[in-house]
C-alpha cells in the first residue's frame, strides 16, 4: 500500500520541490538509474519528502539505489521498538576494534533510522507520538550499546572498578533526563544525561589502580565523545550534562551517596521538577532503579 504523503503547498513550496526534484534527477542520472526506477505513487510520495526534508534528500541522493531498495521493500514504511532496533545494532557493535569504528557505525545506524523515522513522520505513517518513541529508542540504543562497548575495553585499560563495601564490580548509571527521560525526544533534540554509580572504591587488575570515580569520568567523557562529536558522518546525539549535581562547576560522575547528599542539601526546585522525568538508559539498570528509589522522598515530598 503506498502511504498517503503529505501535500506540498504549490504556491510555496513549488520552487523547494523543483529543486529536490532536479537533485534527485540528478543523482538517479549519476547512478545509472531510470527516473521511473519507482512506480509514480512512491516518486510523488518521495518528492514531497525531499521537499519537506533536506536531510531525506540529501541521504537519497548518496546513494540513490539503496534508497530505492528501502523503499521498495517496506523497510521505510516499517516501525522499529526498542528490541528490533538493538537486534539490528548489537552484532554490527560486536565486531568494532576501535572507537573510530565505534563512532563511524553509530553515526551511521543512527542516520539510516531517522531517514526511516522522518519518511515515516512525513508520509503519516506515525503519528507525533509515535515519532518522539521512535527517537527515543533509537538514542536508548546507541547509548545502551556505546556504554557497554566502551566499559570493556576502558577496564581492560584501567582495570575493573570495585565498591568499597561490597567488594563487587561496580557500573556506571546512566539517568536521561528531560525529553529523553520522559521518551518525547524530537529530532533536534539533544540528551539530557547524569553519570553516577553505585559505590566509592578502586579499580584492580591494572597496573596503576584508579578511584573509582575518576575511573567513571574518563568513562563519561569516552561517551560523550563517542556520540557527540563531530565527523564526516555527522554526530549521533549532542549531548548536555548541564542537569549534573553543581553544573557544570561539578564534577562528571558522582556516587549515590554524593548525589544523595548533593539532592538533600543543596537540591532547588527546578532540579526537583527534572528528576521526576528521570529514567535509567544505560549501566547497571537494578542499581539505577534503587537510586530513584533513594531520591523519591527528594522528589516527591515527604508531607505530600
């Protein structure tokens, strides 16, 4: 069934979609394909996508036959969750050596579903509810799957991070916050993020032993440059830690019993408003979990 697109208003958009229509032209020309390689209900439908997006238009004409290969089998018209997604991810994460391979498959994955996300959203297969839940987990994913990635290979470097009272190896929480926290990302959106873990302690297995925490900020800051930064490829997400206990004057990563105190002492209202969007995205999930279990009487005032 061709999906119902969008109607481009002639009077002002026409020019737009002259110009999309002229790109893509060309680029079907460049890449020896006919202009009627789809059928004429799927060609209006993309046009009007091109029109109302650039970032469709200019991933169509990259690479005009595998756009055409989506869209002739559904793969655009389909919706992804959370498990379908990291199905998809997962064994492309597992064969990375590096974290320059790491960067480039994100950016990658993360171009390829919202090119689908945005088809989907201009085409009025999803509605803007099913949009934010889409980006949502899309950025759960490569955030799930980039910590886990980079956690191994940081304790391989730095040796494995122990709590000092329970004498376990500790993860880092990764809580999203704002739109994030609450799964209505939207595609100019950034991630609101706070690092915390569960435990003071050190690393062993290393040569050179390192606090817990500062373990877990050089942790933080290989993610943050993992799905922040710039490159041919773009980015995954930009991200702000500005949520953090102390801001940016503090410091990247912070013990429950830091964050605690910091949340009892010296926590405002407006930091009272955020955590109730709070959620677990990353790390160790039933630790996380008992935070916010920690922070509720924080959150939610005892007397009400």
């Amino acid at each position: 069934m061709i999906p119902q697109p969008l109607s481009v208003c002639p009077t002002s958009l026409a020019p737009l979609q002259r110009q999309a229509q002229q790109r893509w032209y060309s680029a079907l020309a460049e890449a020896d394909l006919n202009r009627v390689s789809l059928p004429a209900a799927q060609q209006d439908a993309a046009l009007n996508v091109f029109t109302l997006s650039e970032f469709v238009l200019d991933h169509a004409c990259r690479d005009p036959r595998l756009f055409i290969q989506r869209l002739d089998s559904g793969e655009l018209a389909a919706a992804q969750d959370h498990d379908s997604l990291t199905r998809a991810l997962s064994p492309q994460i597992a064969a990375c050596s590096t974290e320059d391979e790491l960067q480039t498959l994100l950016r990658r994955f993360r171009n390829h579903q919202q090119l689908r996300i945005i088809w989907r959203e201009l085409t009025r297969l999803a509605c803007l509810k099913t949009t934010t839940a889409e980006l949502s987990a899309l950025a759960d994913v490569c955030i799930k799957q980039a910590y886990h990635w980079l956690y191994a290979r940081h304790c391989q470097q730095a040796g494995v991070p122990i709590g000092r009272h329970s004498g376990k190896p500790q993860h880092m929480v990764v809580l999203a916050m704002g739109k994030l926290g609450a799964r209505e990302l939207n595609l100019s959106s950034d991630v609101d993020l706070i690092f915390t873990y569960p435990e003071t302690g050190e690393t062993t297995g290393a040569k050179r032993s390192l606090d817990n925490q500062e373990f877990f900020i050089r942790l933080g800051q290989k993610l943050i440059k993992v799905l922040d930064s710039q490159t041919v490829d773009g980015f995954v997400f930009r991200v702000d830690m500005r949520l953090r206990p102390y801001g940016v004057g503090g410091p990247l990563a912070h013990s429950f019993l830091a964050i605690e105190q910091y949340y009892q002492n010296q926590g405002r209202d407006w930091e009272r408003y955020a955590m109730i969007k709070a959620r677990v995205v990353a790390g160790d999930h039933s630790a996380g979990e008992r935070l916010l279990r920690i922070l509720r009487p924080f959150v939610y005032r005892r007397y009400l």
